[in-house]
C-alpha cells in the first residue's frame, strides 16, 4: 500500500450525531481509537465516521456507526446492546472487520509477489548405498 500523505484518525474524522452531545466525543474517540491503524490507509479529507444513538440510556437503544470513504460504499454498522459502551465497542470492531474484508476484495486474487516467493526444491535423489548397480 502507499504511504498517505495525510491518513485519517479517529480524532480528526469523527462526527457525533443523533443522542450524543459534543462533550462525549472525547471519550468515544478514546474508545474508537484502535481504529486509527485501519484507518490511517486513506486520506482524512476523504474519510468521514459518524456515531449516533436513538434511545440512549433506555432499553433497546440503538446505537449507529457509519464510514464514508471516497471510493468506496459506505459502511454501516449497529449494536442493540444495552450498555452504553459495550455497544459502542461492539459497533467498532464489526467496522473494523468490514475494513479488512473490504481491503482483501480489492486486492488482486494472484498476487505476484507471492508467486515469486522460490519454494523448496525437491530433494535431490542421490544412488541409495544398497542400490543394485548395473
């Protein structure tokens, strides 16, 4: 892959939408910070996350993380759990796992550089000493 000039972070690309108030952006960019490395591969000003929530606090709340990427589809990801946090970290990784299923779909199926790793020659048949000679 090559090298971004100015790859995307959490902390730069991260909107707090419906059911958060800017004060919890802090600790939800905290949270959503394993991501940075996933996300570093594209341009910040072509990647955009979003997290709401509807219901927040009350049972079957409902909370939304959405990715944009120029490119690409965007991604939409939920969790219905009931803590707060825990669904805030469930939304993260399944995010996380759609950005590498994504990045291995478009990697080419044969890879070149993986044909022109040199495998292991085949042993090379020497006279056995109990060979019948002709």
């Amino acid at each position: 892959m090559s090298a971004v000039a100015n790859p995307a972070t959490v902390a730069e690309c991260l909107r707090v939408g419906a059911g958060f108030s800017q004060g919890d952006r802090n600790w939800i960019a905290e949270q959503f910070a394993t991501l940075d490395a996933r996300l570093a591969g594209f341009h910040a000003d072509a990647t955009e996350l979003e997290v709401s929530v509807k219901d927040r606090e009350a049972r079957g709340q409902k909370v939304t993380l959405e990715c944009w990427i120029a490119g690409r589809q965007k991604i939409v990801t939920t969790s219905a759990e009931e803590d707060l946090h825990a669904a805030l970290n469930d939304v993260r990784d399944d995010l996380r796992r759609r950005l590498n299923d994504a990045k291995t779909r478009q990697e080419p199926r044969h890879n070149k550089h993986l044909r022109d790793i040199p495998q292991p020659q085949d042993e090379v048949d020497e006279p056995r000493a109990d060979a019948e000679t002709a």
